[in-house]
C-alpha cells in the first residue's frame, strides 16, 4: 500500500470512530459533517468557536422545524 493510501485508510478509520462515538452521544451529526468538522480544526478553526457555531445552527434549525407538541392551546 503507498503511503499516499495509507493515510486516506487512517483517514477513513478516524472517521468511522468519530462517527461511532457521534451515534452514542447522540450529536446528531453525520458522516460528512464530521469529516467538514475535522478538516476545519485541522486547518487552524478553534474548535470551541465551531462548536458554539454548529450549536447555534442547530437551535436555528430547531426553531424552523415545525413540532406538532408545540402548538398554541389557543383558540
């Protein structure tokens, strides 16, 4: 195997435990969105600073979901 191969192969299997750990904890992030996440601290991004980020995204995204248990009991 070259090195080059080598190291996507060390690559995918980082992944593949942060996304096993991700399932577990129950973060609600997907495969690509870890690897996104990976690369961007890898590149310098604090990674308090991308977590209070994704956090942020996610109440956003929450907040645009409609949820029927929250409805008015207004008439």
């Amino acid at each position: 195997m070259s090195a080059a191969a080598s190291k996507r192969q060390a690559a995918r299997e980082v992944i593949d435990i942060l996304t096993e750990v991700s399932l577990l904890l129950n973060t609600h992030l997907d495969r690509p969105t870890l690897s996104l996440c990976v690369s961007l601290i890898e590149n310098g991004i604090d990674p308090e600073v991308l977590a209070v980020s994704r956090g942020s995204s996610g109440l956003a995204e929450k907040a645009l979901t409609p949820n029927p248990s929250r409805r008015s009991s207004r008439s």
